[in-house]
C-alpha cells in the first residue's frame, strides 16, 4: 500500500472459498464458515488500521437460504457467536454496525442478535461496517422500485423527476459512499447479486485466497492494486 495513494473510502468483499476450504482438509463445511470468522477480524482491524471508513461484507446471500438446512443453521448459529463475541469489541474499536438485507427472515434469536450489536455499536465513527445478511441486489431494487411507484401514485412524487439520486436513496444503502473496491475471494470472477446497483464503477480485485486464509496483508495487496488503477469514470484521463 502506498502512503502517498488515494484511500478507497468504501471497501466491500465477497467473502468466498469457505466450503473449499473445508473440503480440501476433509472437514464439514460449516467449519470453514468458522474459519472464516479470524478473517472477518482481521479485516475489519486492518480497514480501520488505513483508515477506510465503510466495510461492506456479503456474509449469507438470499440464495443462500436454499443450502442444506445443517449448513444454513451452522451459519445462523456463527452470527449469533459472532455478534455474542464481538459486540463489545466492535463498540470498543469505534466501529459503527449496519446489517443489511431481508432481517424478517432470521430466526428470533438472530435478529434480537443484530438488534443488539446495532444498539450497542449505534456509537462508533471509525468505520461503518455493513453486515450483508439474507441480501440479494435485485431484491433491494424491486422494494426501492415498489417504493418509488408508491410514492409516485400517491402524489408525492413526479416521475420525470425520478433520477439516480432518488432511487439510490431509496437502497438499503442509502447515505453510504458506493464501494471504490470490490474484493472476492478465492479466484471467482462473479459479482453473484451483490450491490448490483452500487458497484456502477467500482474497481474489481479478484484475490486468489480462500477466505479463512485472508489476512490484512492480503487486504492492503487490494488497496495497492486498487491504487494502481486509473479510474475513469467514463470519462477520459487528463
Ligand atoms: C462463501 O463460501 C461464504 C459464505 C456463504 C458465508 C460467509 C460467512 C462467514 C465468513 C462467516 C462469518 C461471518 C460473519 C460476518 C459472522 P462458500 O461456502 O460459498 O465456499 P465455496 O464456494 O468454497 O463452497
């Protein structure tokens, strides 16, 4: 990384490989999904030790949902610890928790488990690290759809006015910069229904790591890639 280079303000990961990880040493995936845990720290110190100020991490997809029903329970029950383990931690490093996605479809004890650290985290101003939880992009846009059309039956809007502005603030997203850096791990090159919306121009960073592996090193590797790019914007350099 380099001192002198631009910061991305908004660093989002797909966090992928947790079952390769786990198969490739003849372990039960949930296992990997554990492993992963250590990664998740390690990224959020490291985004905090550089001074990014939004982490967006995609932990559990909608699609995801539709995975062996031990899996899906291993995975509820590790956000669960996670958030029992690392709330206070979180609250204490400054950092600022959002989860996002379909919440209505968590098990009780998961969702009094984001309420907790959101309350406790409400806080923080180092880094605002958004938790993608039961998330899928178009989802977001048809709810930000319907509710645009809502608003536009009702009067309350013209819909010549409609523009990126207002549909932007209509995402789960709203208020957040878009990401600068998308990282996905373990060599995939999809975006797999991730901030469809938002990742307009973002810059891609495809780490070969299977995520239990991923450390800050690998982390700060992103950020000097993404420092090396030339960002456009559609536009040309100067
Ligand atoms: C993808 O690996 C990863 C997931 C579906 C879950 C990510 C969850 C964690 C890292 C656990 C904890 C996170 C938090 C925030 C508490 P995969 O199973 O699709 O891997 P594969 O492609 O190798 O099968």
């Amino acid at each position: 990384m380099r001192a002198d280079g631009a910061l991305p303000r908004h660093v989002a990961i797909i966090m992928d490989g947790n079952g390769r990880w786990a198969q490739g040493r003849m372990l039960p995936r949930p296992l990997g999904h554990r492993s992963g845990m250590k990664a998740v720290r390690e990224v959020v110190e490291g985004a905090i030790e550089v001074g990014v100020e939004v982490l967006s991490l995609f932990a559990f997809s909608s699609e995801n949902w539709t995975r062996p029903s031990d899996e899906v329970s291993a995975l509820m029950h590790l956000l669960e610890e996670y958030i029992a383990k690392e709330a206070s931690e979180l609250a204490g490093q400054g950092v600022r928790v959002h989860v996002l996605g379909e919440l209505e479809r968590l098990t009780p004890p998961a969702a009094r488990a984001v309420a907790h650290v959101q309350e406790v985290t409400a806080q923080g101003t180092k880094l605002r690290l958004n938790l993608f939880i039961s998330y899928g992009s178009r989802a977001e846009i048809v709810q930000a759809t319907r509710a645009l059309v809502a608003d536009a039956i009702a009067g309350k809007i013209d819909p010549a006015q409609i523009d990126d502005a207002a549909i932007a603030s209509r995402l789960l997203t709203a208020g957040c910069p878009d990401p600068d850096l998308l990282i996905r791990t373990s060599g995939e090159q999809r975006i797999s229904n991730f901030l469809l919306w938002q990742v307009a121009y973002t810059e891609l960073h495809i780490s070969p790591v299977l995520w239990p592996d991923f450390t800050r090193a690998d982390l700060y590797t992103a950020i000097l890639d993404f420092q090396s790019r030339d960002r456009r914007f559609g536009r040309v350099s100067v």
